[in-house]
C-alpha cells in the first residue's frame, strides 16, 4: 500500500463508521421479557433469580460453590477476605491491572507488593512474584489480563512451594481456557466482574470456589441475609450469624442476575464469533513489525474468551524507536479511535495511593500495614512500566470484508512508519496532551 497516510493529508483508511460491530454488551427482547418480568411482580419482590443464576454459572463453569455480588470489586474483596487475608499479611498483585484487583488488599489491613509483568502477555511475571514471597506473605492475585490466561501452572506450583493462596481475578476472562481448562477453575478461588464486561449484566460480580471456608467466608463478610446455617457451615462463624463481618452489604440485585441468565444461555455462541473475528483480524497481521496480537500462540490450548477491551502489543524498536503515542496518532487520523491508556500505561505502583496515602489516619502510609513499607518507585518494575500497548477494533461479529478493512488500515500505518519519526514526540510528551485533552 503506497496511499499518503492520513495524519499527513492522505485520505483515512476508514470512512463509514462501523458501530453494530462493536456494540457490547447485545441485549434484546429476551431481557427485555426477563427484567419486565420481575418489575411487575408485587412489590419488586422475587427471591428465586439470584440463585437461580447461581445455579446457571455454576453449571456454565464447572465448580463447586458460586457467590453473586454487586460487583467484581466485591468479588475481589470477599475472595481475599475468604482465603484469610488479614493484618500484617502481604498480597501479590500484578502493578497493570484496574485497581480493584488490588485497593481491598488494604482495606483488609494487608499490604500490597506489587509484581512486574510479561510485556507480551501483560500477565505477571511468575519469576518476578516468586522473588517478592516473603514470610509474610499470605496470597497471590492473579488478573488474566484482557481475557489472556496467566500461566496458572507456574503459579500454583510456586504457590504451593511457600503455602500461599491464589486468587484468580478473572474480570476480563470469562470462558478463556489455559491450556484447556476454564479460568475461574484453576486457583483457590475467583471474582469475576459481571459490569461492562464479556459476560455483561448490568452491575454484578460473582465469585466461585471449590473450597467451603472461602465460600463460607465470604458469605460472612458482606451477605448479612444469607449469614445463615443454611448456607454457612463453619460453627465458628455461625456465633455471628445475621450481620456481615465486612459492615457491608454485596447482594446482587436480581434484575442484574435476570439479564445474566439470558446473556449465558447465548454466551458461548458470541465468544466463538467474536474468537472468530478477532482471529482472523490478526491472521491478516501476522507477518508485521511493531505490532503483535495480544493472544495466546493458536496450539496451546489457551484462548482469550471474549476478547475483553483487545490490544495490539506494541514494540518501538521493531519500527525505529517511533513512539507508541505517535503510532497512535496515525491510526486515529486514519479513522479508528485507538487508545493507549487502558491498564498498560500506568502501572498502579507509580500511584501516590500506595506511597503516602494515610487512608485511616495512623500516622503511617496504609500500605504499609504489615509493618513492612515496601517501597516501590519508579523503575523498580521496569518491565510493567516500558511496556506499550493500544486497543484494537474490538470486533464482535465476524464480517470479514469490514475486519479487513481494519487490518489494511493498521498495515498501512505500519508499512509507512518512517514518515512519521518527525513529529515524533515521544510517549511521555503525548500522554501529557491525551491526559490534558481527555
Ligand atoms: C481486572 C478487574 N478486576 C476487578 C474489576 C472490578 O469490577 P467492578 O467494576 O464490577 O467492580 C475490574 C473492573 O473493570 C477489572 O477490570
């Protein structure tokens, strides 16, 4: 392709806008019938869809005991509390990740040591979290980042090396298989976000495990109605039966789990097509420089779900050292509104909450609760924080002459690089002028 690149007063790549194939989450009359359904039930009242989503998921997911929350951050929160994270303990967190993979660590009076990643992944590093195990440490988040599996197998091996729990936040992963194996089934346990996710209900969480005492432990904490002998077992938290241990409240409404219900039944379909599409937009960009498909290699065994938020992986010295911001910049002009900030950019150890924040008024920086501070600067996880990435056409449906048009326009920016070295500002400037428009 030889076209003038539209950031340089060439024509763009793409002209027509293509939202029907972006559109998520897709809801139709189904939920329409199943939400109408429970409003006009006396007084909004209805006490079998929650559970009978539970049952739904449960099924879906192949585990022993599932929890609805009112959100993944809850999920998170009742999973760390059901493992036993408490005072003076330390938690592994991945720094790329949304911060609700990692805040509650403190609000359990726990410290969070943050872990570098795998710039091509964007999972964290099992060698890297391995070195940061202390005796204090009592549990490990794993996040697989934008639906792509963290190599689960290293893990739980080094996790049951020292004794240490793991956690798998699977927000961004619903139905992504490791090595054949649903994610949410490979750790102690795990949350999954259920809001503007691949699985999309509305507002909601879910966490699931094998293990009665998580179970029954995060019960306790946040789901006072349900803090009860028929659902918890373990007499010793029964004493305290009827209010949360958490003093908080985490019960999923159930016109979020009546849309669940209907978004799973069809699930699997639309995580085929959209596996489908996004395959075949980055078979058409396989043999380039710079860019590289954020996905498992195809004979692994390992999938990315519904391809939550997907991303190109971005490597400036394959095209001349030009910046990922400018890279960017091109593709925009060229008419898809790509991004670089999403979790990649700014890895959450370099945020002031984990330096100095005193969020309890102790005189000390919270996350330094276990007595340990764990200072963690600028350059300490250096990976995490070089690593550049920018989202692709998150395709839903599988129109081929549309994915390639895509594909033409990111080949195009990538055959024509060296054009755009001047005017090159660099990743840092640009991120300034994104933060200052945005
Ligand atoms: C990795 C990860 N964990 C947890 C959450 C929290 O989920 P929610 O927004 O449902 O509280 C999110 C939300 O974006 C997330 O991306």
């Amino acid at each position: 392709m030889s076209e003038r690149l539209a950031i340089l007063g060439g024509e763009p790549a793409i002209r027509n806008q293509h939202d029907e194939l972006f559109q998520w989450p897709v809801f139709g009359p189904e939920e329409e019938a199943a939400v109408l359904e429970l409003m006009r039930k006396p007084n909004f009242f209805d006490n079998q869809t929650v559970p009978a989503f539970e049952r739904d998921f449960r099924d879906w997911l192949g585990v022993e005991y599932v929890l609805s929350e009112s959100s993944g951050t809850h999920a998170v929160l009742g999973a760390l509390y059901g493992v036993g994270v408490g005072a003076g303990d330390e938690v592994i967190v991945p720094t790329s990740t949304y911060w609700a993979s990692a805040v509650q660590v403190m609000s359990l009076r726990a410290t969070i040591v943050f872990a570098d990643i795998d710039p091509m992944t964007l999972n964290i590093d099992p060698a890297d979290l391995e070195r940061r195990i202390t005796d204090r440490t009592k549990a490990i988040v794993v996040v697989h980042m934008l639906g792509y599996p963290a190599e689960m197998d290293r893990i739980m091996q080094i996790a049951a090396r020292h004794g240490i729990k793991v956690v798998e936040d699977a927000s961004h992963a619903h139905g992504s298989l490791y090595r054949g194996r649903k994610v949410g089934t490979l750790a102690d346990v795990a949350a999954f976000s259920l809001c503007g996710k691949p699985l999309a209900v509305g507002e909601g969480g879910i966490l699931v495990t094998d293990d009665r005492t998580i179970f029954d432990r995060a019960v306790a904490w946040g789901h006072n109605f349900r803090f009860n002998a028929d659902e918890v077992k373990d007499p010793a938290l029964l004493r305290y039966a009827g209010l949360p241990l958490g003093g908080i409240t985490s019960r999923m409404h159930n016109l979020s789990a009546a849309v669940g219900r209907v978004q799973l039944r069809r699930y699997d379909e639309r995580m085929r097509e959209i596996d489908q599409a996004m395959n075949h937009f980055w078979d058409l960009l396989a043999d380039l420089p710079g860019i590289h498909a954020h996905r498992p290699p195809r004979d692994s065994g390992s999938t990315m779900g519904g391809w939550y938020c997907p991303h190109a992986v971005y490597r400036a010295e394959e095209l001349g050292g030009l910046s990922a911001a400018r890279f960017a910049e091109a593709v925009r002009a060229e008419g898809f509104h790509t991004w670089t900030r999403q979790c990649i950019r700014e890895p959450l150890h370099l945020h002031p909450l984990f330096q100095d924040a005193d969020v309890y008024r102790e005189g000390r920086p919270t996350n330094a609760a276990s007595g340990r501070l764990v200072p963690q600067g600028r350059g300490d996880l250096p990976r995490a924080e070089g690593a550049r990435a920018f989202t692709v056409p998150p395709f839903k449906r599988y129109e081929p002459a549309v994915i390639e048009q895509y594909a033409a326009l990111f080949r195009k920016v990538v055959e024509q690089h060296e054009q755009l070295h001047e005017g090159d500002r660099g990743d840092e400037t640009v991120q300034v002028d994104e933060r200052g428009n945005g």
